[in-house]
C-alpha cells in the first residue's frame, strides 16, 4: 500500500487523481467534478494497491467520507468505496503547463500511470478532466 497526497473521484467507474501541494485546488476541483456527476474516493490523501496488475485507490479509514470545502467546512460526502485509477494530473500553477506535452506515466506500486499537470483553478479543468479521461479509454491520442 502507498500514501499520497491527492484527491480521487470516480467517472464512469475510472478513478482520477488529483495530486498537489495545499492550497493547489485538489478539494475544489474534486467537488466541481462531483458537481457533474463524479463521486469522491477520497479527499486529501489516498491509498493506493496494487490489485490484479490495477492501482486502486481508496480512502484512509479515518477520513472515508469526508470532504474539505474550504470557506464551508469538512462535509460527510457519499463515497466510492474503491476504484481502479485510469490517471494521474499533477495540479501545477498555470506557468508550468506545456501546451502540446508528451506522454508521461509515472510508476506507483508498480504500475505505470498516465500523469498530465493541470491547472485546477481553470474553469476548464473539470472538462479536460473528463476528455483526457475519455481520450485515454478510447485510445484517442494522436501520436506525434
């Protein structure tokens, strides 16, 4: 099992990881996207297995369904118990995002994951979530 400092929410049965130091928009991108119909794993932090050749991701016992909205509070939130992580995006400060990036992965518990950086507080981050996510499952990246 692995710790790591990240949000996961489910799409379609797929689990998102949202990774970034404090204040980087982890929670608040994990609640617009469960505004749309996301469910959270976990807020804050995740666990990770390895099951099957799969990383799951799952919520610390101490903190399963609870979520932080910040100016709000810490919030019971319905939860996914466990799913199977399809991707990995860094939250980074808009600065260090490259328009046309290559493919990266990044290997956790032994599995390989794909990774993007994402601004979190782009109005358009819940929607490249959710078309990255899509691209990935119906292996729709253009290769360059």
């Amino acid at each position: 099992m692995e710790r790591i400092h990240a949000t996961c929410v489910a799409i379609d049965g797929q689990g998102v990881l949202l990774r970034g130091a404090p204040g980087s928009g982890k929670s608040d991108l994990g609640l617009r996207l469960i505004d749309q119909g996301a469910a959270l794993v976990s807020d804050d932090y995740t666990e990770l297995d390895p099951v099957d050749g799969r990383l799951v991701a799952h919520a610390p016992d101490a903190i399963r369904g609870l979520m932080e909205v910040r100016g709000v509070g810490i919030l019971k939130t319905p939860v996914v118990d466990a799913v199977p992580v399809a991707v990995l995006f860094d939250l980074v400060m808009l600065s260090e995002i490259e328009r046309l990036p290559e493919p990266r992965f990044e290997t956790i518990a032994g599995i390989d994951v794909p990774v993007f950086r994402l601004h979190g507080f782009d109005a358009s981050a819940p929607a490249k979530v959710r078309v990255a996510l899509s691209a990935l499952r119906d292996d729709r990246f253009h290769a360059s």
